[in-house]
C-alpha cells in the first residue's frame, strides 16, 4: 500500500475535519517516522507535543504491552491499580491534592471549568460563575472549551455557546483587575498561548494574577496540556512563574502517544466534586495510565528536564543562525519561529515535509514541538533541513 492509497481510503470515510498534509505514516521509532512510500522524516511535532518519548519508546511499549495483557479496561465502578499509581506519582511530583482522569485536554479543562463554577457557587452564591480567560487564548474544540477560548475566529457555527466567559488582554493586569466582580469565580490561563503563536505571558503578570486571586477570593487555573510534563524545561510551567495555581489541567505529553487528560486539584477544591457530579467511561484507562507512568518515570527527574532545558538553548541558537529567522518565541522545546515577512509559514511548513521534516504552524508562525528526548543529531539534521528549505526561497 502507498500514500495515495492510504489517503484515498481516507477521503472516502473519514469525515473532512482535517487540512491534512500529504503524507501517510506508517512507522516510527524516536524521533524518525516513515510514510507508505518508504520515505523518512525528522518529527519536529511530536503529535503536536503528544509523544513525549518520540516514537515507540521501549519503557512506554513495554508498559502498555504489558499492562494490555492483563487488563486493558473496566470502569470507574471498579478500582485498578495503574490509575492509582499515576496519581499517586503526579500527586508526589506537583505538590497537589488530587487527581481526575478523562481522556484529552479539552476533558480535563471541561472539568477544571465545572470544578470551579461548582466552588463559587458554593462559597458566593449561585451568581458567581464567571471565569475570565486570555485573548488569544486556546482552551479545547467542545462547545464549552470553545467558548473559554479567547479568540473569534472559534465563535462561529455552533450557536448557542456557553455562557460565562469573559476575555482581556494578556499582560494587561489593569484590564483584568476591572474584569473582576462578585460574579467571577476564576481566571483561567495558558503560560504559553500555543495555537495563539508560542507567546509566553511575562512573569510579572502571572504573578499580579495569582496576587489578585488571592485578594478577591477567586480560582487560578491554569491550563498546562501543552506548557507541562517537562515541555518547557520545568515539570510543569508554572515552576518558572513561581505560582501555584489551585487547579492545573494536563493531557498531551502525560500519554506519550496515547489518549489522556487530568485534572491536579490543591487543597481548596480537591472535594468540590463528589460522586455523581463528573466522570468519564475511559479515564483512568489501566493501558493508558500504565504508558503515562512509564512517561513521568522518563522525564520526571532532574536530568531529563536539565537535558530539556540544554536542548531548548541549543535549538534557540542554531535557529538564529538562520537569516530569515526574526525571532524566537515559546519555552524550552515549545518554540516558535517568526519569519521575514515574504515568508508565509505554511508554505514552507509544507516545503519541509516535502523535504523530509515533520514541523507544524502556529497563526504566522512556524511551531517546533520535538519529542524530549530528540538528539542533538536530530536536531541538527532537521534544522539543516529547514535552512536549505528557507535557502531556497531566497
């Protein structure tokens, strides 16, 4: 079988949801993938950060292998151990209280969203359900999520959209301070806008918001499906704001290629859901939580976040070589790639697929999310691919 073969299967019964590239995968191993044509690329993508590991990484596979051979799922009627394990890990990890799982990022933000409406109710009456979110923002594809998100472009089609949000500049924290009445229960944050083009907000602001919710008595959470599990140099992001927010949502790198969301709750609203308030048929899947435990026990440790960090700085200074790269954006390896202005980002995203590099888009930009454990070989080998790319549009 080859790509057209793959990709006329495709277009026949899957629906056309997708801008997809012309390319079909068929095997990978770390950070190398192969199509139907026997072609090979360098992944600069990873899934959009989702294969943490790269490809088919051997504690990952043993993990899943194994714990499928046992027991690949029950319910939530019943207690396993592989949940149990994650999030005892994740709890000892992060500092917080609890853990909730669902099965993606917009699941675990759908619950972050209800966890915090049900506390200000609660606690304020049944008027403060509000939750303030960033321009620019990009919080998940439900309807809900959707209407989180702080963009217009996602306002559309789906009328009615949920109710209760409201949006303010980023790094603007007069325009939030006013934002706040007795009917806003939290302010919810990306510390790196992703899909609004790899744009970290300043640490000042990050930290005047966790000051003013502290002050008005109101919920932080922040959504870290694509800032965490090391991402970004640290654990999670938030280490380098030096914030601690009540509720943190994670989901892409934590499966290492595999679907999962949580939700890591502090003291303040780890028993705001009780049984019967949220669940999820798959969360907590034993096959699922079993490849994330063998994820965190690969990044989780001081030298693979130092490893990540020395990466990020070396990718960072090998990228600005390039003339017709402007500036870099984003943290440790979530970077974005402003280029000259004649340039158009998806064009040459394509250009380089074409030329055996797997790179994604972000708004103008190009986008670099490699696997964690990418070589400095794989490094080097994509990035001379994207400069002869960009040499040739000279």
């Amino acid at each position: 079988m080859a790509n057209k073969d793959v990709i006329e299967k495709d277009k026949s019964y899957i629906a056309h949801t997708y801008n997809r590239f012309n390319v079909a995968l068929k095997t990978g191993y770390g950070s190398r993938v192969i199509d139907f044509d026997g072609k090979s690329y360098i992944d600069f993508g990873s899934g959009i950060g989702t294969n943490a590991l790269g490809f088919c990484n051997e504690q990952w596979l043993e993990a899943v292998i194994s714990q499928a051979q046992q027991l690949q799922h029950t319910s939530n009627l019943f207690y396993t151990l592989p949940d149990a394990k994650l999030a005892e890990m994740l709890c000892k990890i992060t500092g917080y209280s609890n853990v909730f799982f669902g099965n993606s990022g917009a699941e675990a933000n759908e619950g972050a969203i209800k966890i915090a409406r049900k506390h200000g109710i609660e606690t304020k009456g049944k008027n403060c359900n509000k939750i303030i979110t960033l321009k620019n923002s990009f919080h998940g594809r439900t309807v809900t999520t959707l209407s989180a998100t702080g963009q217009d472009v996602f306002h559309q089609h789906f009328f009615p959209f949920t109710e209760g949000f409201l949006y303010v500049a980023a790094n603007d924290i007069q325009e939030l301070y006013n934002a706040i009445d007795n009917t806003v229960c939290a302010v919810m944050i990306e510390f790196v806008q992703g899909e609004g083009g790899v744009i970290a907000l300043s640490k000042e602001y990050v930290k005047a918001i966790e000051n003013i919710c502290k002050e008005k008595n109101i919920l932080l959470i922040a959504d870290e499906v694509q800032t965490g599990i090391g991402r970004t140099g640290t654990f999670l992001c938030c280490e380098q704001y030096e914030v601690f927010p009540n509720i943190i949502t994670l989901a892409k790198g934590l499966g290492g290629g595999l679907p999962i969301g949580a939700i890591l709750s502090d003291e303040t609203v780890k028993d705001v859901l009780q049984a019967g308030h949220h669940g999820s048929t798959f969360g907590g899947n034993p096959v699922v939580c079993a490849g994330a435990a063998a994820v965190l026990r690969q990044i989780a440790n001081s030298d693979s976040l130092s490893d990540i960090r020395q990466k990020a700085d070396y990718f960072r200074r090998e990228l600005l070589e390039i003339p017709e790269i402007i500036e870099i954006s984003g943290l440790g390896l979530m970077i974005g790639i402003s280029l000259s202005e004649e340039l158009n980002a998806a064009e040459i995203a394509a250009d380089c697929i074409d030329n055996g590099l797997l790179i994604l888009t972000a708004k103008n930009k190009l986008r670099i999310l490699p696997p964690l454990n990418i070589t400095y070989d794989e490094i080097n080998e994509g990035i001379h691919i994207l400069k002869a790319v960009l040499d040739g549009k000279k």
